[in-house]
C-alpha cells in the first residue's frame, strides 16, 4: 500500500495498516446516510449520451459498444446479471493522486499534530522529514520509516476514532494545487462511467492499494459504491469491552497488502469471481488487469473481458505522468496494455472534463 502512496520501494509487513435510475435510489439507500440531494447527483440519470464528459472517440465508442455486448441478451457475447463485474484502482484512476497520494496527505497532517504533542521528535526521521515536506528522504527511506508514519496515523485507535479523524480531516484539507477539497477532485468522466455500468447491471468494485478502512470514510458517498465493495489495504484489529461497550482497535500489522500482485487476490478473497472489467492507471494495477484477462479456470466462462488503462497526460488541466513518475508509475503495464490490445484512455484527448463540478 505504501509503496503505492510513496513511491516505489518495497514494502515490509510491519507498516499498518438495476438498470434504471430506481436501482442506484435503492443502492444510495442501502448505505444509510444519504439524502434526496445525494441520490439526485450519485444516482444513474437516463440520457441519449451516458457519457457526457468523454469525447466522442473510439474509446468511448469501444467502451459502449462492450456494454453494449455483453447486456444484449439475444448476442452471443450476453453476459449474465450475476457475472458483471468490474473492477476499478482508486487513486489516480478515480481521483486525483499527485503531488502525492490523498492518504498520505492525511498521514503528512497527522504527523504534524503528533510531533506539537512530541516535540522531542522534531529533528528525528522520519518525523523531521514529513514536516519539512520532504518526499525524497521518505522515498529512500525504506519501510521501517514509512511504517512508524502509518502506525502514528493509521493505529492505536479505535475504528471509530479513526473514522472521525478522517472526516475531520476531508472537511478542511484542501489540494495544494487546485485549492480544492480532495473529495471534489474525483474524475467526472469515471463517475459517469460507473454510473453507466451499474445502470446496465454490473457491481462495481473499488480495489486500490490504499487503505480499506480510509477509503470507507469517504469512498460511498463519492462514488455510490458501499463500503462493502471497497477493497483494500487491510491492518490487524483486535476486540475489545469498555465500559461494556464493544469497540475494535486498529494495530500497526497488515493482513492484505492490496496492490500489484496482491490485487488479484484480494478479488478471490472478497468478490470470489474473476471480473469481467478492469480499470488501472499504474503498474500497481498490472495483475489485476492480467487476472481480469485470464485468470479463468480451465473449462470455465469464457466471457468477453476489457481492460483499460488511465494515461495522465495532460499537465493543463492535471498532471501528466508515466514511465519517470516516483508515483503512479506507468511503464510495464503500458508496454503491456498496447501488446495485448487494451484500452488506453488518454485523459487529454478522450475527456471533455477532468474533475467533477463544485
């Protein structure tokens, strides 16, 4: 995970951590804390074009022409109801990942409130790097280091405080460059893409290297998708009674590091189907994208799969990245995206907009 959210060094085990708009009403529901106005602007809208902000292009022409496909139940490539899945990375796939990933923003402030009570920490690392903002002395400062920031931010607490913390934070941070909050910097085009697909049948899955337990905080009322189908990193909680109150504590231990190989199988452990869609932006997103592909049984379905991948390319409007990147790296999986015929979505080119409207 905190390779994802860094850079790319390795990391240790010791750091933390329905086709109709009526459907996605009864979904946005089912989460429980959403009002008339969130269901008005999350839930699928019935349109000539269900893609707005894309570009008319071949890309989104082979986007809807797959769905297409697979829901007509009179072609030979129908793909049943239960059978839709799709897949999606988070960051940089579904919201804005530089200068830094979000979470370790989070982690960043969280740090900063750690050493006012724990002054004597200030000139150690990795402490002094964090509140000098120096990236390059944690990215070459190895797991341990990263791991004593995640376990400062991401443990020793109850779920529910750090729930809270995460809230509080969103509610204030704002991204250094655009000045805006972090959840407005979710892509409009993905959000329409989501929508799309679970209005023509498909569950839709968030599985990201980034935090589990992070992403549940903000991830349903963003995307509309509930906290069941969020996977992610995932720390070691332990039980306990207080006062006889039930409560789970987060320890600094991870039992599921979700990215690169570990995407695949956190898709076995908790969708148990392979999916028939992927959507990546990184080599982190590479074996998902493979497993999606072929990882099928012998004998097994054999539906028509897609693949696709985010190419941040536009430096105007976002950021433009890729092979060179310290994070969000994309380098084998485009080599390997263009040899076996994946979708490659240009962010400059295919998308009309890139954040969604404040």
């Amino acid at each position: 995970m905190w390779q994802h959210l860094l850079g790319n060094f390795p990391v240790g085990r010791s750091t933390e951590f329905l086709s109709s708009r009526s459907v996605g009403l009864v979904v946005l529901a089912a989460l429980g804390s959403f009002n008339a106005a969130d269901a008005q602007r999350l839930a699928p809208v019935q349109a000539a074009d269900p893609l707005p902000s894309w570009n008319d292009d071949a890309n989104k022409r082979i986007i809807l022409g797959y769905v297409g496909r697979v829901t007509n139940a009179t072609g030979k490539d129908f793909v049943a109801v239960a059978d839709r899945i799709a897949v999606f990375d988070n960051d940089g796939t579904l919201w804005c990942e530089r200068p830094i990933s979000v979470e370790f923003a989070f982690a960043f402030a969280g740090v900063d409130k750690y050493v006012a009570l724990h002054p004597e920490l200030r000139d150690r690392q990795p402490y002094k790097a964090v509140i000098e903002r120096d990236t390059l002395v944690l990215a070459t400062a190895g797991p341990q280091a990263i791991g004593e920031v995640m376990a400062v931010t991401h443990s020793r607490m109850t779920t529910t405080q750090f729930d809270s913390s995460v809230s509080a934070w969103l509610v204030s941070a704002r991204h250094p460059r655009f000045d805006r909050r972090y959840t407005e910097l979710v892509y409009q085009p993905m959000l329409e893409l989501l929508g799309y697909l679970r209005a023509n049948g498909f569950r839709t899955f968030v599985v990201s290297g980034g935090g589990a337990d992070f992403m549940r905080v903000w991830a349903a009322r963003s995307y509309a998708i509930a906290p069941d189908q969020i996977i992610g990193t995932t720390g070691r909680l332990s039980f306990e009674l207080r006062d006889g109150k039930a409560l789970l504590r987060k320890l600094a231990t991870v039992d599921l590091v979700e990215d690169g190989p570990g995407k695949p199988v956190g898709i076995h452990q908790y969708i148990g189907q392979q999916p028939i869609l992927a959507f990546g932006n990184s080599d982190g997103d590479l074996q998902m994208l493979q497993f999606t592909e072929d990882g099928h049984e012998d004998g097994g379905a054999r539906h028509p799969r897609m693949m696709l991948l985010l190419h941040h390319d536009d430096a105007v409007r976002e950021y433009a990245y890729d092979r060179g990147s310290w994070i969000g790296r994309l380098d084998k999986a485009l080599d390997e995206g263009r040899r076996r015929g994946w979708t490659i979505v240009s962010m400059k080119t295919d998308w009309k907009t890139v954040f969604k409207n404040p």
